[in-house]
C-alpha cells in the first residue's frame, strides 16, 4: 500500500515539475515575444543621426559633369540622407560639396548611394522628392574634421 502511495507522489511530483518548467518556459516567451514587439523598432546604427538641414551640392559623377543644389534630411559621422528631386541608383558614387555651417569652404567628399525611398509628398513647386541614404566612402582629413566639429555642436537627438 505504501509503495502504491509513493508512485502516485513521485508520478504528482514529476507532473508539477513539468508544469512549473512549462509555466517558467511561456513567461519567458511571452516576456521575450513583449520585448520584440516594441523593440522592432530599435536604432541599428551605429553613428548618431542628426536632424539638421544643411546645403549640399551633388554630383553624378558621369561625363559630362552634372551638378544639383540639395539639402541633408540627417547627418552623421559616416553618412548622410540626401533630399533629391530624382531617384538616385544604389551603389551609385556621387561627388559631395557640404556647406558646412560655420565654415567658409565646403567639405568635399565622394559618397556611395545605399539606398533610397520615393517620398510621398512634393516640394513647392511641385516636384517629386526622393531620399537618398549616403555613406562617405572617401573623405578627407580636413572635411571630416569640419563636419566633425560642427556635428560635435549638435545636440544629440
């Protein structure tokens, strides 16, 4: 009789063990399922992005040369988002002059395409606007350290 006692308690026990290592297994879950639902979103890069609008010229760097005034949606250390008025093709190069605020001489830079998005609104005068995302694959000492320190006046976002 006691041996019957003691399968039927060792048979409960294995059966509560299993539901707490279940019960432990769905909150982890849900708590993970949670913290991926609102942190999709999450920053993946690794330079901080500013909000500042500043004045740039870009060029194609085809031949003939063709050259169109623009303006940075952001900025950063290592790249930019380029307000176009045409969709740039990815990987493309493209030649920069930053206006650099607070310097006289532009930041001359060579910058890869990495992308781009049609926008759905126009400008003004009615044109479309496209994004542009560059990443500065050739800059000099003296044009990253003006964007740098103009970049170091910012306020993080």
């Amino acid at each position: 009789m006691y041996l019957a006692y003691a399968f039927i308690l060792s048979i409960l026990l294995l059966i509560l063990i299993m539901l707490w290592l279940e019960e432990n297994r769905l909150r982890n879950d849900i708590t993970l399922g949670l913290a991926r639902k609102y942190w999709v979103l999450r920053e993946k890069r690794k330079y901080v992005r500013f909000d500042e609008e500043i004045k740039i010229r870009y060029d194609l760097l085809q031949k003939p040369p063709n050259s169109y005034d623009s303006k940075t949606a952001n900025v950063s250390q290592k790249g930019l988002c380029l307000v176009t008025y045409e969709k740039l093709k990815e990987n493309s190069c493209i030649g920069l002059e930053v206006e650099v605020p607070g310097f006289s001489k532009p930041a001359k830079l060579i910058g890869q395409v990495a992308w781009t998005k049609d926008l759905q609104n126009q400008d003004a005068q009615g044109r479309r606007l496209f994004y542009a995302g560059v990443k500065f694959i050739k800059i000099n000492p003296a044009a990253e350290a003006m964007l740098l320190t103009h970049l170091n006046t910012l306020i993080r976002p």
